[in-house]
C-alpha cells in the first residue's frame, strides 16, 4: 500500500473515534438512554405512590372518617359508649398459626346497647 492509503485510513480512523467513543459517541448515547429508561419507571411507581399519599391526605382533610378510622385500627382507641372486645384466634385444624393483628389476637369494636330489664 502507498503511504497515501495510510493517511487516509488514519484520518477516517481519526474522524470516526469521537463518532464512537467521543462525549456525545453512539455508546455514550446508548448508555444514557438506558438510564432514562430506568429512571422513567422508577418515575412511575413514585407518581403511583404520590398520587395515593395526595389522595389520603386529601382524605384526612376533608373529613373525620379517615382520622376516626385510623385512631381505631392503629391506635386502639374506641368511641364513648362502645366496649372494646378483644378474641384470641385460633388457627383452623391445629395447623400452622396464623397471626391476627400483634400477638395472635382479633379485636373488634362494638357500641354498646342499653338493656331494658
């Protein structure tokens, strides 16, 4: 081969390096979209999740359902007038134990009713 070939494969070389490996290169490029593509979901489940918490905190100040059925189920607490009545659960043919709430136990609230005797 003439020298001149040589010049002119090392200038093509030369001019196609940044094409590939340069800033803003095909690999480089490709790269970045992955990222993309993985931060656009990562994106996603957190607006999923946002838009649940804006609901619920919607929820709570509008009225006092939310707040009342929260103190209930993980507070405890209960109405004035209602007796808190609280049941061990028993696993169903003495298989493995399945756990109701903290310490194996079912609770519920009733409001309690006056009798007339």
């Amino acid at each position: 081969m003439k020298w001149s070939t040589w010049v002119l494969v090392a200038l093509f070389i030369a001019l196609q390096y940044p094409l590939w490996f340069g800033k803003g290169g095909w690999l480089r490029v490709r790269d970045m979209e992955n990222q993309l593509a993985a931060q656009r979901d990562v994106n996603q489940t957190l607006e999923v999740r946002n838009a649940s918490q804006e609901a619920e905190v919607r929820d709570l100040k509008s009225g006092y359902e939310a707040i009342e059925e929260r103190a209930r189920y993980e507070l405890g607490l209960v109405k004035e007038g209602e007796v808190f009545v609280q049941t061990p659960h028993k696993p169903p043919g003495g298989g493995a134990e399945q756990k109701v709430g903290a310490g194996g136990t079912a609770s519920k609230s009733i409001p309690a009713t006056r009798s007339a005797r």
